[in-house]
C-alpha cells in the first residue's frame, strides 16, 4: 500500500518514524503514568512507578515520589538541604490531594525532612487540610517522625553569602543555569508531582523549601489547595511552579483545572492561565517565571510558562520516560 506520509502528521520516537495515529496508539498502548515538574521529577517518577507496579494507590505513589528530592541534600529547594529564610531558618510546605477530595498540608514546617509524609498524616489523621508553623511541626513528631537539623553546611554557606548584600530577587529558571548537567540533582526547582493508575484513579504532590531566604513566615502557592495544586475527579489534575505569589493572584492550579472542567485541553488550559497572569499583571511579571504542569483524566499532559526554560518529566506506565521543555508565552529578557 502507498500511503504518503506528510512531515506534519510524522514523528521520529526511538529511531522509528510514526505516523500521528501510529502515536495516539502507541499511546493508549502505554498510557501516562506520573508527570512532574522539572528535570529532576524524572527520579521521582520512577520512585512513583514503583509503587504504582506493586499495586499501590496513586496516593501512595505520589508521596513516594516527593519523598525522593526532600531526602537530597543537593537539591536546595526541597526538603532537606534547601535553603533557608533569610533569618536562616529552614522552613518546608507541602500538600497532598486525591480525586476523591482527601487533602492534607502544611505549611512553615520545620526540623522534618518528609514534608509530604506529614501532610499525609494532617489529612488522614485530623480533622483539618493545613496545619503551619509550631503547630505543623508539633504534630509531626508527636506522630513519630525525627527530628533532623534541615540545614545543611552547602546551604548554610550559600545563605551567610547572601547575607553580604541582603538582597531579594527570584531569578527565573536559576535551576537551569547552575554548573551542572540537565538532571542532576543540582538543577531543581519546587516539585509537583501528578499521577493516574491504569484504572483512572488520580492523585498529587507537590514539596518545598519555598523562595530562598525568603521573610520569616512566607508562604507561597505550594502548600495551598488550588494554587499550587489542584485536582478533581473525572476531569484532571495540575500543579505550578516559579514565583508563588503570581500564582496565588488567580489561585493558578483551580483555574487550570476549571477551564479543563469546561472542555479545554491540558495544554489549553495551562496556556490559559499563564496569558490570564500576563493580562493581570503586565510589566509586574517581567522577567519572573510561572509555569503549569497539568495531567487529564484521560492521560493527556499539558505545560506551558511565561518563560522558556521550564522543564517537566513524562513516565508511561512500561517506565519509557523522558525530559520535555515546556513553551512559554514570552522569550527570555535581555
């Protein structure tokens, strides 16, 4: 049979050329698994893929997987290692969902590594969706997790260094412009974390140490239901990055996931919302960093930034996995 294939409709994927309903099979074949933001969520997708092969719910595939950057030390912007306010305090904020409208948090949680066990416990073992500060971290140990110094000496250093001038600028994409390779455990950022069980069910994560020396008590988008996360049952999940504040202007991840709800695409709706952010705050956005990472219930991924340079992680339930860059709706400034 001659059937001509046009460059448009074709797509070279481990060396073999596909036609575009070649792809949609393929993919239904090998569904997606876990997305997350940023190159090191490749990592913690796998810790995700794991749980999900031996049965366990997404709920425990997406603590899982946040549980791998919070444990590293090299990665300064989650968990342990990450760096401090500027008072030199090692403050976390994490949150987990499921499509069934389970939700835990916490927020300004200090001396604990595992951030998102303990918003696990908030929701399965209180009657409240966010606990911050003291009370957060009063109730992590009183469950039994240990007590560990979060700041470590790479931190520490990096923080009294900052300390010679004192001054506070967010840098987007600074992940992308440190000395080492794209995914090492150096070029990091907040991760959120998305996955979907061969059956539908869904669930989210997403851990931070929150913007670098930060003021005392700051709290970002993160650990807030529909800003830094959000997900429903039967219409999808999303989760943000970059510069919280911007995102909690339009509670981000809850306008991601409501434009999904009235039919737009993964990808629509994360570009949506990034134009929506741009419209509101004009020339308040240049130069800062938003991005959106949203899973469909369907399977479908979307990403899209204000910036390029925002990175996301794919795994497919057979573990193929891959690094993609996300577009964005302005080039970098000069």
């Amino acid at each position: 049979m001659n059937e001509a294939i046009s460059r448009r409709t074709a797509l070279t994927l481990g060396g073999a050329t596909l036609t575009a309903g070649a792809t949609r099979a393929a993919a239904a074949d090998d569904p997606v698994a876990v997305v997350s933001t940023w190159d090191f969520g490749k990592a913690a997708n796998a810790a995700a893929l794991v749980r999900l092969r031996a049965g366990d719910t997404a709920l425990d595939a997406v603590e899982a997987g946040a549980r791998v950057p919070e444990a590293d030390p090299a990665n300064h912007s989650v968990g342990l290692g990450g760096y401090p306010d500027r008072d030199g305090n090692v403050t976390l904020d994490a949150i987990i969902m499921d499509d069934r409208g389970s939700v835990g948090a916490v927020a300004a949680l200090e001396h604990v590594v595992h951030a998102i066990s303990v918003a696990r416990l908030v929701m399965e073992k209180t009657p409240h969706t966010l606990l911050v500060g003291e009370g957060a971290t009063r109730f992590a140990l009183d469950q039994g997790m240990r007590r560990t110094r979060l700041l470590t000496p790479d931190a520490e250093k990096a923080w009294r260094e900052w300390l010679r001038t004192a001054r506070y600028q967010p840098v987007a994409n600074v992940e992308n412009r440190l000395p080492a390779p794209p995914g090492s455990a150096l070029n990091h950022d907040t991760i959120g974390i998305l996955a979907r069980t061969l059956d539908g069910h869904m669930a989210a994560a997403c851990t931070t140490s929150g913007m670098a020396f930060k003021m005392r008590g700051r709290v970002g988008d993160s650990p807030q239901a529909g800003s830094g996360l959000f997900i429903e049952r039967g219409v999808g999940a999303a989760a943000a990055t970059g510069v919280g504040e911007e995102v909690t202007r339009i509670a981000g991840t809850a306008r991601v996931v409501g434009s999904m709800r009235a039919g737009l695409s993964p990808q629509a709706a994360c570009e949506e919302a990034v134009r929506h952010i741009a419209r509101l705050r004009g020339e308040a956005i240049m130069g800062l960093q938003v991005g959106f990472l949203a899973l469909g219930h369907d399977g479908r991924v979307g990403a899209y930034a204000l910036l390029p340079g925002f990175t996301y992680a794919v795994t497919r339930h057979s573990g193929a996995a891959e690094i993609l860059p996300a577009a964005s709706l302005f080039t970098p400034p000069a």
